[in-house]
C-alpha cells in the first residue's frame, strides 16, 4: 500500500505519528526556504510542509520542482499547525515531509482541477478523466452510487429479485429506434440492444418470480435532445399479482426511503392526480407542484365581451404571478416576448397588474372591466400585488405554453427550490394518443398497457377517451419513474396490437414469444420504470443528468474522449457480412 | 392485492383465519366428492381442499375444471390437516376454499414444472419462462441476486464506488472479437460492445477514484464453446495507490465473506502458487486443490533404461490414483482409450499397479523392475492400492492431458465435492504467451499489464520469460477471478504497444486517450475481475453457468425463446448506411 492514510483523515490527535500519504498535488506555495503543498485524494487534502532547516536537502529539491497534478508520495510526521484552517477537516495539521517520492509527474492539465473550474464542456468532456478528480464530479458519482445501493438495498430487503436481462435482444422496430448488432454467426441476422427489458420482466411475471427488479442500461437511438443520452439507465421494476393499488404503495415506499436516507426528508403520503387534472390545473403532465401558479380557466369570464383573440380561442386560461404586480413594464414586455419565441409559440399574451390598492390595469383594459378582472383574479387566485398573465387559443398548445410560461416564471422567482421535493403520483393517463405524423392513435405507455377495466370496448367508438391502468411518479416537475398495469390475456394482447395496426404476422414475429406465454397461465402483473440518471440529478439537487454519468455522450451520439463512434477494419465488416454505403454517397 | 399471504406462510398457527392466496396449480387429486389442489408460487406450495359438503357448489365445479398451471385465486379458511406433511414448511395445514376466481387458464405445458422435469434442454431453454417457475431455476436466479448484493454491500462497506461505464465504446481489434454498433448519426462509422470495462476503469484511477468496483455485462463474439455465452457478466474492480499484495488482500476477503455469507463455509488465509508451480505440480494454471494426486516428474526414474517412448520424451510425469489399483483391466483400458480421445491427444498411458502388499504390477514391467518403480511411488506419493498412471512427451501438452486425467479421475471418484471450497491464487504470470497461428507472443492478460520489476529489459533477450504482476484467483479448479497490476506510465505503454506489434499509428488511434491520460499524473493502480455466472455457479455447487442465467443464448449465439438475432427491416439497413452481402453470396 503507498499510504498508510487517505488526505481526508487526520485530526490533531495523529500529532507526532509518522504517517504516508499518497496523491496529487493541488496546490504548491514556495517561499523558497518553505515549501507548502496541498496534497489531494478522493477523501479530502492534506497539507504538506517541507523546510529548509528540517527538511533533508534532497527532499527540498525534490518538492521544489513539483508542479499541479504531480502524483507524490510522502512520509512525514503529523505536526500542529500554526495557522489552523477551519474550514477543512484537516486544517488542524499539517505533514512535516522527511521522504518524498514522484510516483508520476504530470503535465500542466488543459483546465483547473477546482471546485469551479476554467474549462469549457468540451474540454472537460476530452479529458474527462481529469474532470473526474473535480469534487463536483467525483461527489456527484459517488453520490450516484449512494442512491444505487439505497434502491437495491430496499427493494431486496422487501424481496424483490434483482435479475439480468440479456443486452443482445430483438430488434422491435415499433416505438423508438433501436440500436442493432449484426451477427457473424448468424449471417444477416441483428440483434438489437434493449430499449428497456419490458418484454422480459413480464417473462419473468409469467415464470412466477413475482417481485422483479434490475438497475440496468437501456438504448435508443433517437436523436438527441440536450440532456438525453443514447445509453441510459433504468430501475426497472415489475410484481406479479398486484394491482396498481400495490405498484403505487411499493414505489412510494421506495421513493420515501430515498428521500429520508439520500436527503434526509421525511415526505407524507404522496398527492395522486388523474391525468386529466394535471393538464386541467397545471397544463402538463409533469406538474411541479412546489409552488402555486395553478391554472385558471377564464373562457367564461373573457368570452362575452368584444375580444375576439379570446372569442375564437378553444381554451382562454391564466395564472397569478405572486407578486408580479412589481414586474416594470420592460420585464413584461420581455415576458410577451418570451412566450412568442418559436420555442413556446404563443402568439401573444395578455396580463393583468392587479395593484396593491385592489385596482387592475391590463392590456385589455378597452374591453374589460373592473368586475371581469376581479373574476380573472377569483378564478387564478391572484391577490393584491400579483400579475395575471393570460394565454388563448388550441387546449393542448395553449396549456404547454402556459405551463412553460409557469415553469419559467417558477425559476425567475427562485420557487424551484432544489433541497424541497415534492412527489405526485398523475394516474389514468389515456392508453393511446394520437400522433400527428402518421394520423393514427399509438399506444402512450406502450403496446402491453392494460385499459382501465371496462374500457376495451370504447377503443372502436371513442377511442382517445380510453384510460390506461398507467401512471407516472412526478418529482419536482419531472418524471422520475412511469409504468402500468400489463396486459395477461392473449385474446386482449392481441386485440391490441390489431388496433395499433400490427398485422397478426408483424404481432407473431415480433411478440409471439410473449402472446404464447400468456397461454401458459400468466398472473396478471404490472410495473414500473425509474430513470436514475435524472431520479439521481433530481435528488442531488441538480438538473443536468449529464454531470451524474462518468462518460457521458455529447449531443452527436459521440463520446469525445476516447472518440467514438469510429470506422472500423474492412475485416471486422467482411466477417459480418456487411458493407457500408455511406462513402459511395 | 390479489393475495393475503404467499404460499410459502402458512403454519398450524394460522388455523381458523381466513386467508386469500394466488398462484399456480402445481397438482391435482380429484375424488369427486373431495378435490385437492397443490397451489404453487415463487415461496412454496399450499394445499386447497374442496370437499362437496363444505364448499359452495359453484366453487366445487370451477375447481373440477381446473388444470396444471391454471393461475387462480381463492379464498378459504386455513385448517388442521388430517395427514400431516412434515415435508413442506406448510405442511401441517390446508385451506378449505370458500371462493375461487380463474385468473388465466394454461394450456398443458410442454413439460413437467417439478424439480426433475422431462424436458430437454432445447424445449426448456425455448419455453424459459416456464422453465423458470421450476424449482432448481428459480432458485439459482435468486441465488445469484443474493451473490450480487452480498459483493455489492461488502465492497461498499470498503469505501469501493460503483460506477457505470459505457456499453457504446471503440472496436479494438486486438484481443477478443469485438461485436459492433453501427452509428446512424456518424454514417459509416461503428460503435463496439465492451469486452470489458479496462481502459475506463483505468481512467476512474487516472480520475481519482481510488476504489471502484462495477458489475457489469460484458460482451465477445467468439465461437462458442460449452459454457460460454456472448454476453456475460464481471465483477470488475480496480484500485490506485495499490501494490499486487493489497489486492490479493482484498479480494481474498471479498472472497472469504462471500463463502461465509453465502455458504456458511470459513475458509482460512488462501494459500498461493506461483504459475510456473501450477503447471509443475499440477499441470494447469488454475488447479483443483481439494484433492492431491499431484504430478510426480518422473524423468530421472524412467529414462535410464530402454523404453523408448519415455527415453525420447520432454517429460515423463504420473499421478497416483488413489486406491487406483482396484480399478479392473477393463476399467483401466477405458481409462487409456480416455487419453487417447482427440479432446485430450495422448499417445498412449503407461500404469503401474501397486497392489496392497507392496507389489508392483505395470504395462511396461518388461523395461523397469520392482526398485523402479518404487521411485515412481514415491515420487508421484503413490500409497500402496493405488494406480500409477504416466503420460509423456512434449512438456505443456503432456501436463494438459495429465491433468485432464487427474480433473476426470477425482470426478469419478468423488474427489470434487461441491460443497467443499478451496481457493487459490496463482500468482507471478508470464506477461507474454507464444501464439502458434501467427508466429509471436501476445499479451497473456493484456497489454495493459505491467511486467515485474525489473524485467522490462528481459523483454529483448528472453520475453517467453518475464514475469508479470498478474494473478487469478483460482476456486475448486476454476478461474473466478484474474488481474493485475497495470502499466501507469506512458512510455512503458507505448514500448509495451510497440512491443505486441502496434505501430505507434495504430496505438494512438486506439488507446490514445489512456497514454494521454498517462501523462496527466496517473496513479500506481491495478484490479481483478471476477466471472460472476461461473463464481456464482460454483458457489451454488454446480460448474453450469446457463443454469445460473435467467435468459441464456444457446451454442449459435442464439435465444431460441424469443429468436434472436433476426433480420431487420430494409428501412433500418438505409439508415444505417448498411447493407449486408450475406444474400449475394
């Protein structure tokens, strides 16, 4: 072993001991007769002393020729420091150096190895592996590793199974975009990676191992928004013999056990809302609801005047900013034009100051009055000192814009505080919704969610009413986790699939190992699925999941350090009988 | 909740409660006027009775319609049996059923789900899902959760962080075959599986993390032989500021609390060989050690008269079997035929009986005498009624076939106990193996490896022999576990590419990010890996690792349940800028 201590370990009682410490040089300051040197590890630092007059005169030389980063190991006694720090742990004591050894220098790194560093993201993102020694970084992956064994210890304490699904699947190609594998020995043939183990967990429901879980990567290749990763993890969670009473009970528990264990904060019995209430209340169905600007639904109060901006609109609907009565007139304008961006694409918006005094004044004051405005304000829960911002037009657009409009407001006004959470269960998502591009309802959740008992049958008369036994667990305004209650009944599987539009065959060749399973005396079951790389930003106070994975992948699919993707050797593509008719473009 | 208790709960305390328990139907006895019905799930077996005079007519006709593998429900109250089975946790009471609810029907599976089926291997692996409500499977998928947790929980506890590392990484075509991922977003370009996590675990030590373990699958597209499969799991550790004792110490302890933990066994300080005593002594790099029959070099005993087969051999070397010397004549034919088998090659196998009274009897008693063969006892330990048995010729196939016979004979014999566990570390590795094919030597472990000290230069003169800091940990004849010390320096690494074949060309394009990062202040450190499916296997008593897979690929790579690999859609070749020549061949 090099050290016979970490640099985060010594107090003042190892005064006098002889100790070895081992790491990086942080920080040289060299007056030339004294040398001090911050030596750094994982655990902490440790300040080192080399001295003229007791120091022997090769270590001198040695320390005076450091540079950051150098990797060193020391032997030394522990001594008191004159100048305490107390804002280290170790600021008591200090290492007088008596042997030194460079173990490897280093040269000078492209960025600072600091709490707030100098390097921009692609810097830190090449040389990773220097980010890494960063305490943000390092405390954010050990932290990620914290909430991991927190889950598996929970959920195997209340026996839940963890298994191993295989990575070389199926390819699906309903849903998102799979990444495939050619087969060498299966010439012409693919694999394709996991999006999720959703077929297998049900398998597993279907071999009797009732209580299935598996913290595990899954793949899409889609193109990638920020913060969205081509690889990513999942807690993928499923029960046998439960209903979504049990699901939603089981991962409450979870939850709460995170949040008291990683965060220390007890949270009571979580909020539950219908789907339908969320978009309603908060026009999203991912509410964070930490804070109040609820929607207030204003057609009937802005319908019977001469404004016909609101007369021809499907959904007249605003919030009370809490004390955006102070807003000046250029912070408004700013607001309006905010909303307008193509981003949100609003058309416009309109607001109402509602002044301390209890008097309005609004961009549509020629065709509002007072008693209107009072009612704007009764139906938004404005109060003296707020502003209503109102937005008009299709339901679904208008509730998105309002609730990015919300969002931002929220983060303007400091309302998302990070150190309070605030978990909702939305329930009874609708089981399909219909997608513009193709003009056909597909499946929300996806094609094993089970409708709500008695509702197959509105699938051929009404069918973007039909509910789903499906539900999300909201944190903070993001979904950390969603699942449902499956399908176990072939006849209703494959009812499904014909009404997404699966041919019987298409249904066999992809699902039929699943429908035949479902012959063989399959329990009804259900599930769940967490993203941990946002469930773990979440709880770490933070947002960017990027900054909670060790080796991210930029927004091109690329990993910038190791570059790849990469063309690879014409052998490697002759063994699996391929070509690439990318150059002969 | 569709259950009140599992079927696994129940005791004689419980008499009188009414109860409500889902699962499968394992077994049916049907007297007409009484029926009893075996409920199975994941935690046991409880018995139903239905009984004409007790149970409500309508229940009494579902239950005589019941099936094998019907998943139902009932409800019941739990009474005393009559005829107690001592043999089942719930044997002392059955539930007199008041309700039953069919929750699916099964068709009659394809084979029996007892502990001992009468399915084949073909039809379990393609109905796996049933095969994993059989006991047996089952368990060794619970098994091998308990396995993880208990490394997880006891590598955490020693400060170790578990980090993911990606699974979309750069083909290196050194080593193992590697499978790809083509890139849509980077046309022409590939993404490759890890074969293991090395190169960024080394750049976790590079990046500070001094402790870092990862149970992580792991991907090779080589042919497969018995037992092998394309993805398969690792524990992959690695530490920084370590020398090879710290991580022999280490591991031997994670090993040592996982044969306490998981199978009560306490096993003392493991003992350690250095390789080229393994193949001495055992002829194998990862030996056996629960029983002896070690190898006895027989040369200066065997060549001194005219028996040219031993005269014109490399080595002469035997074993004594262990009261061997009952074995019949035919017994010993059959074992001699054995050696002769191509998978072993030996040309023929010399035997020496050494009967009770002290008398030696062999098939070459025409070239040595009595005194002969004494040394031959004494040197291969042979006791009198054992059997000597000597092989000879070239030097390392000779110890191969040698040790196959003694692996095959202690087989036989009943020397490889299951529940008997003796762990080894074979230490002090070449760093280079001869590769007949092409002509040079490779890396043995990796060329991440680092050579002893002081040996670099002996790679010029004599490379067959420099040692490396490399070690495995061997378990009852298998390899659980290998690593090493690495290379932290940039120079060593690019002399140790140069050295394998790379041109400073190709080794910049492959591993330039790690000498890059080697130049950055990187740490000493080193690691292990361990196989988890033949660790875990091992631990349960069995050499089977597909037993202990919740979803293994068959000898093609395939996955006959859900029939994978496939062809995929023309549409997602386009994307990819793919097409495969298989059809124009």
């Amino acid at each position: 072993m090099y050290r016979t201590h970490t640099n985060g370990q010594l107090r003042i009682e190892a005064v006098s001991n002889t100790v070895t410490l081992a790491g990086w040089v942080q920080k040289i300051r060299d007056k030339g007769f004294m040398i001090w040197v911050d030596l750094r590890d994982r655990y902490g630092i440790t300040q080192l002393i080399f001295d003229e007059e007791r120091t022997p005169k090769a270590v001198m030389e040695t320390a005076s020729k450091l540079g950051r980063e150098f990797v060193i190991q020391v032997t030394g006694k522990v001594i008191e420091r004159e100048s305490k720090n107390p804002n280290m742990p170790t600021g008591d004591i200090e290492i007088l150096v008596s042997e030194l050894t460079l173990l490897n220098p280093s040269l000078t790194p492209p960025f600072t190895i600091e709490e707030e560093t100098d390097g921009g993201e692609d810097l830190r993102m090449k040389f990773r592996y220097l980010d890494i020694r960063r305490k943000p970084v390092r405390e954010n992956l050990i932290f990620r590793h914290k909430v991991t064994m927190a889950v598996r210890n929970y959920l195997s304490a209340q026996n839940f199974v963890e298994v191993e699904t295989p990575y070389l699947i199926k390819s699906t190609p309903e849903g998102a975009r799979d990444f495939v594998v050619p087969s060498r020995m299966n010439p012409g043939q693919f694999y394709a990676l996991p999006q999720s183990p959703q077929t297998f967990k049900q398998l597993l429901m279907v071999g009797g191992l009732d209580k299935y879980f598996q913290i595990v990567k899954c793949f899409r290749d889609e193109d990638l928004r920020a913060d969205r990763q081509p690889e990513f993890t999942q807690i993928d969670c499923e029960m046998a013999f439960v209903e979504q009473e049990d699901i939603l009970n089981t991962f409450e528990g979870l939850t709460r056990h995170l949040l008291k264990e990683i965060n220390g904060v007890t949270v009571e019995k979580f909020p539950r809302m219908t789907f339908d209430e969320a978009m309603k209340r908060f026009g999203n169905d991912k509410p964070d609801i930490r804070f109040g600007m609820e929607f207030g639904e204003l057609n009937h109060v802005t319908q019977h005047k001469d404004f016909n901006v609101f007369n021809q609109a499907e959904l007249v609907v605003g919030i009370a900013v809490p004390g955006g009565n102070s807003f000046t007139r250029k912070e408004i304008d700013q607001l309006i034009d905010w909303v307008k961006r193509p981003q949100i694409g609003a058309m416009g918006m309109v607001y109402c100051r509602f002044a301390e005094d209890g008097t309005f004044k609004s961009s549509v004051d020629k065709f509002y009055d007072e008693a209107d405005f009072a009612e704007w304000a009764k139906i938004t829960g404005a109060q003296p000192g707020d502003l209503i911002c109102v937005l008009s037009g299709n339901t679904s657009k208008v509730r998105a814009q309002l609730s990015a409009l919300r969002m931002e407001l929220a983060t303007r006004l400091g309302l998302r505080k990070p150190n309070e959470f605030a978990p909702l269960w939305v329930v009874d998502f609708p089981l399909l919704e219909w997608d513009e591009e193709t003009q056909r309802y597909h499946a929300m959740h996806h094609p094993f969610t089970s409708p709500k008992p008695g509702q197959l049958k509105l699938l051929e008369t009404d069918p973007g009413n039909v509910k789903a036994n499906a539900y999300d667990l909201v944190l903070n305004g993001n979904e950390i986790g969603g699942g449902s209650i499956r399908i176990h009944d072939k006849k209703v599987q494959a009812k499904m699939f014909d009404y997404l539009g699966f041919s019987p065959e298409e249904a066999k060749a992809q699902f039929g190992f699943l429908m035949d399973a479902f012959q063989y005396g399959a329990p009804p079951h259900g599930g769940i699925a967490f993203g941990l790389d946002r469930l773990v930003a979440i709880l770490g106070g933070q947002e960017t999941i990027r900054d909670f994975i060790a080796f991210p992948k930029n927004n091109s699919g690329r990993d910038v350090m190791i570059d790849a993707p990469a063309a690879i050797h014409q052998e490697q593509l002759d063994e699996l009988n391929l070509k690439t008719t990318h150059s002969e473009n």
